[in-house]
C-alpha cells in the first residue's frame, strides 16, 4: 500500500483479520439458519413473524454487517491500488464511502426485517 506509513498498514491488516474472524463465524451460523429454516419448511412469513422484534437476531445481524463494513473496503482499497493504480487519500476516501453505502444498506435491512 504505497503511502501508508507501517503503522496504518498494521492497522488495516489487523481490523481485515479481526473482521475475517467474525465473519466466518458469522457465515456458519447464518448457513445453520438456513438450513433449519428449509428443513423446517417455514416460510417467508413464518421466518419474519420469529424475527420481529427479536433483538438477538438483530444483534447478531448487525455484527455481520459491521464485519462485512469493515472487511470489504479493506480490500476493495488493495484491488484498487493494485489493478486501478488508485492511490493515497483519493482511494481511501472512495474506499470509505463504499463501507459507509454497505453499513447503512446492511443495518437498515436488519432493522426491515426486526421491526
């Protein structure tokens, strides 16, 4: 990452880490959901009527979604140092926006599907 002191590439390499831990954990347990859910037979209307209001599902949603918010842009940055030779604040700030739009995106389809 041309630019970035040690320091900042440390950071960023440890938040991706951190954020990759979380989401694994994060995909397996939303896999089980699925499977119980089709092996169950419920329906849309079934699953929506255990998610409203339910603010575990709500917690654990949004954990996803910060986790996703955090790694994706991560690595967004290095593709687009690497491949669009973007560098510098520019490509940090581009990077910023695309997990400012996922965050809110994310958060606001959990809150659609909890309240």
């Amino acid at each position: 990452m041309h630019g970035m002191s040690l320091r900042t590439q440390a950071r960023l390499w440890y938040w991706q880490r951190m954020s990759a831990t979380a989401l694994a954990l994060c995909v397996f347990v939303h896999l089980g959901v699925i499977i119980y859910a089709v092996h169950s037979g419920l329906s849309a209307a079934a699953i929506l009527g255990r998610t409203r209001g339910n603010l575990l599902f709500g917690a654990f949603y949004s954990v996803f979604v910060i986790s996703c918010a955090i790694h994706v842009p991560i690595g967004l940055l290095r593709i687009a140092e690497e491949w669009l030779h973007w560098r510098g604040k520019f490509a940090q700030a581009i990077c910023l926006v695309f997990s400012a739009g996922l965050a809110l995106m994310g958060l606001r389809a959990v809150y659609g599907v909890v309240s």
